[in-house]
C-alpha cells in the first residue's frame, strides 16, 4: 500500500480521527467532495494552460 504525502498508515489514521473529532462524521462526506470539487478544477485549468502553451 502506498503512503500518502510520505506519512505511515498510523499517522493517516490519527489525522483521520482527528477531523472526525474535529468536524463530525456527518460533515466528513461534505468536505472530501468539496476538496475533490477542488482538485479536479485545478486539474482541469492546469490542462487547459498546458494545451493553449503547446498550441
């Protein structure tokens, strides 16, 4: 399995445990669609400059 941002299974599960503390189980949901929201509109503008560069 990999590591995300180069931290170990345990440290991932700590943070877990710590925005479900901190936010509620309720409003996890909302937020990870949100940060997905966001890093698929970063994506796709990083596409978007990359093709109007090699045009």
């Amino acid at each position: 399995m990999k590591n995300i941002l180069f931290i170990s299974i345990e440290e991932s599960l700590f943070i877990i445990f710590i925005a479900i503390l901190i936010f509620g189980p309720k409003n996890i949901p909302g937020i990870a669609r949100g940060l997905g929201d966001g890093i698929r509109f970063l994506k796709k503008a990083k596409r978007k400059i990359k093709d109007e560069i090699e045009w």
